[in-house]
C-alpha cells in the first residue's frame, strides 16, 4: 500500500533532505510540498503549493493523508522580531497540527530543537518547548517530536558563522561522550530519514527523539 505525505517548510535543510527520500522510496506515492516559495526540485510524485501561512486554513484541503512533516522554524538572525519569531515557530505548527487532525491525518511530525523547554530561559529553546506542549495538547493520534543538535549539510545561503560552527563541532563532537553525547551535531539527512522510517510504522501516541536517539533511528 502506498500513502500520502504532506511536506511544510521543504525549503529547508531537513525538509528538501525529506522530499528526496520520499520520492526514492515506494511506500509513498503521492508527495504534496506546501511552502512560502517552491523548492527548485521536480519529481512525478511531487506537487507544489505556495501558501499564505497567515491564512492556512484555506489550504485544508491540501493537509490530509497519511502523515504531515512539519518541518517550519527560522532563527533569530533572520526574524529579529519576537513576535513574528512566534507566529512562524508556534502558531503556524499549531494551526497546521489541528488541521490535520480535523482532517484524520494519521500522523505527525514535529522538527523542534535540542533543549527544548518551555521553562528555559533561552527564548529559541523556550518557545519551542511551549510549542511541543500546545502539539501534546491538541489530541493527535500519533505525535512525533524530533530534537536534533546542530545541523550539519549544505546550505546555499550558509553564513560565516554557521560554516564556522559546523566546522568546530567536527573537532567538539569526539570530547562529547556520555550523557553528553545527544548535543553532537547532526547531518540533516539522518534526522530526515529518521523521520521517513518512523512514519512508516504503526504506531499511537507522543515519541520524543533527542538527537542521539535520531541516529539510532536511522
């Protein structure tokens, strides 16, 4: 049996990795992409909409199947606005996730952060831990929350400081062992096939994978 997949946010690392694993592999037949802007990527079992997140509920229609990966998020240096920081990171992933449980989507899938908290005193990491209470709080049948460490994988728009902090975690990443072991950078690409082989399971309720957990997925 082949399924249905709903792609939010492909145009980033995780969600262009997810696209093309997709596509390669037989259990999904139908990938539907839904995204501010369309990814340059092509593929048969692939459809693009562009969509006003503003006004998501015009594209319920687009939001069904058997799985919806939610892959939305921005950073501080690209929304300096708080408020707007979290009308992308909480509220369009919280309007997305009630539309597709209206709608009987069997699963969804969540890319927030190592740290997560909403106690934490850290605005990214607080705000996505208030994010993945308000997901629990919405009753989906099967919630699936990713919390990887820093992403590693080719970005075209790649700053300074992003190339500079990959390249320090290749050197950090053997000295963190232990209980330390979850804050080890990760490739995209794992955490998005991690999320593939994770969908394809029959599985109710909330799963939690730290970042160390994500590998082992894989």
């Amino acid at each position: 049996m082949a399924y249905k997949a709903v792609v939010v946010g492909a145009s980033g690392l995780i969600g262009k990795k997810l696209l093309s694993i997709l596509w390669q592999w037989p259990e999904y037949d139908e990938v539907i992409s839904l995204g501010r802007k369309k990814v340059n990527l092509k593929n048969k079992k692939l459809t693009q909409y562009v969509v006003d997140f503003d006004h998501l509920e015009n594209y319920a229609e687009h939001i069904n199947g058997r799985v919806v990966f939610c892959c939305l998020g921005t950073t501080r240096d690209k929304t300096l606005d708080p408020n707007e920081y979290k009308v992308m990171d909480h509220d369009y992933p919280i309007k997305l996730a009630e539309i597709a449980r209206k709608n009987n989507v069997e699963q969804f899938h969540f890319v927030s952060s190592i740290g997560a908290n909403k106690d934490s005193s850290n605005f990214h990491l607080k705000l996505k831990g208030e994010t993945e209470e308000s997901l629990r709080e919405i009753g989906l049948d099967c919630l699936h929350i990713y919390q990887p460490s820093l992403l590693t994988g080719h970005r075209n728009d790649a700053k300074f400081v992003e190339e500079l902090s990959m390249f320090m975690m290749k050197i950090i990443n053997p000295l963190l062992i232990g209980p330390l072991t979850k804050y080890r950078s990760i490739p995209a690409f794992t955490v998005a096939m991690a999320m593939f082989k994770q969908s394809l399971k029959n599985k109710e309720g909330v799963f939690i994978h730290s970042s160390d957990k994500i590998k082992r997925l894989t």
